[in-house]
C-alpha cells in the first residue's frame, strides 16, 4: 500500500459541535438497525462513512435530516433538537443540505429553476435574487453553460454537481452525501468527487457515505466505521486505513482495498 497523505486542514480546537446524536436507536420491524448511536461534527468537519451495505449508513444520514424518525435518543443540529414537523422541519431541511446516489432533480424544471425554487419557497428570495445565486452556484460547479437544459439532457455527473448546487443554494449548515458517486459511469466520478473536494477545502460540514476511499483519505478529518447497526470504529483516515483496530474494519479494508 503506498504511503498516505492527509491534505485536509485539521479541525480548529476551538470548534464547536454542529450535529450531535446521543444514543439514537432505530428498528425497521425485528432490524435494530441504529444500536446506541453516538456521534458529534464539529462545525467544518468533513467525517466520511464507511461499512458494509446494509449496516445503517443511509439510515443514519436520513435520521439526521429527519427523513427517519428514530426511536430513542437525541439529536440535534447547531444547539437545537430536531424539529418534528411544520415549518421548523422545512427549515431543518433547508439547513441540512442532502444529495443521494440517485439525483433527485425536478425533471420537469430546468438545471436554473431547480436550484432556484427551494430559495423561493423556503428561504423566501426574491426570484431575482435567487437566479443570481442559482447561476454563482452553476458555475461554481461546473455546468453554467447547461442552465437552461433539462435534467434528463445531462450527464449523471453534472446532474450530480446540479443537485449539489440546489443544496448549497440553501447555505446549509451541513451537508449529506449518500453514496453520490455510486450510481455514475466511472468517467464522471471525478468531477463530482472534485466538487466535493473543493466544499471540503471551503470548509463546509460534511458527512460523506462513500466507497471512495481516496476521497476519505484526502478529505475526510476523520473516518467512522458501521457495521450491524453499530459505530464500530472512528480514526482519522491515516490510521484507520494503515491501521484498523477492530476485525469487522480489517475484514472490510481487505475486500474493497
Ligand atoms: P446502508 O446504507 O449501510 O447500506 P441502510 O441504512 O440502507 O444501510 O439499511 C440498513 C438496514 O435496514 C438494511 O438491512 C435495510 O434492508 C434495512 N432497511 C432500510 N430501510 C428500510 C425500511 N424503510 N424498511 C425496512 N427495512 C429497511
Ligand atoms: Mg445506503
């Protein structure tokens, strides 16, 4: 294995705690599919997830923006439990910006109405306002030459990179990636894989679902391990990759690396 290098800037001491879950719990049926969850972001950090499928790494990401309920426990984002519904629950969402393998664009509106509307709708922009952003963000993804096209006329890559753009059109205050390069060709990995890069470098807070382990290894400040429901390791990248404490992350590490 070739040495390794972590470029991420290390979290500042002082920063404080963004998304906090404290003992979480969750069944789907006889699935205790979330086991005694504990885990803490600080504000800029970018924690990369990584477990076997079926290990609850989606389910914790959809907890966090409440597109779970769970049944126990606590969490909360920048000081504040999660709301349970209403407009505070559409402002949490706002707030924790979330971009799946599968893109999720608005079909029927174009890359610019897509990455406008939520700003209308949510954040109250006026439409003005919000096309100037929507365009800032288009290009610095990437695809501002496609903003009048329809989703179905691009790439997966640049759909991707447009489902990013809408989510930071919101200024979230955190992001969630669930496995967002896992459904694209392989030549358009990288592309979206550099967008992430750069937000990270930015110093947006991330949780990244991924099987990218040289992305972990560049951009992560620290790699969390689930298996069965559990966290089951956490490590900085450099130490989790060279060396693994537990033997479900060894066993893990030997098949995908
Ligand atoms: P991962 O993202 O790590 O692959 P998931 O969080 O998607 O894992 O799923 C964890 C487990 O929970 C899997 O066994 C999956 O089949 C199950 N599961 C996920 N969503 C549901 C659901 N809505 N109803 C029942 N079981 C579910
Ligand atoms: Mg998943």
């Amino acid at each position: 294995m070739t040495e390794v290098s972590v470029t991420k800037d290390a979290i500042p001491p002082g920063a404080d705690d963004l998304v906090v879950l404290k003992n979480v719990n969750k069944h789907f049926g006889a699935l205790h599919v979330l086991q005694d969850i504990d885990l803490t972001i600080k504000r800029g950090e970018v924690v990369v997830v990584i477990g076997p499928s079926g290990s609850g790494k989606s389910t914790l990401c959809r907890a966090i923006n409440r597109l779970e309920t769970v049944e126990s426990g606590d969490i909360s984002i920048d000081g504040k439990p999660l709301p349970q519904e209403g407009k505070a629950l559409a402002r949490l969402r706002a707030d924790v910006g979330m971009v799946f393998q599968s893109f999720n664009l608005f079909a029927h509106k174009t890359v610019l109405e897509n990455v406008m509307l939520g700003q209308i709708k949510v954040r109250k922009t006026s439409k003005a306002e919000a096309e100037t952003k929507a365009r800032g963000l288009l290009d610095r993804v990437g695809v501002a030459t496609q903003a009048d096209k329809y989703p179905a006329q691009l790439s997966g890559g640049q759909q991707q990179r447009v489902a990013i753009a809408r989510a930071l059109a919101m200024d979230p205050k955190v992001m969630l990636f669930d496995e967002p390069t896992s459904a694209l060709d392989p030549e358009m990995i990288n592309e979206v894989l550099e967008v992430m890069q750069q937000l990270a470098r930015d110093g947006m807070t991330m949780v990244v679902v991924t099987h990218e382990m040289g992305f972990a290894r560049s951009a992560a400040n620290r790699v969390v391990f689930m298996a069965d429901g559990r966290i089951v390791e956490e490590a900085v990248p450099e130490q989790f990759f060279s060396n693994p404490r537990s033997d479900r992350a060894k066993d893990f590490l030997s098949k995908i690396l």
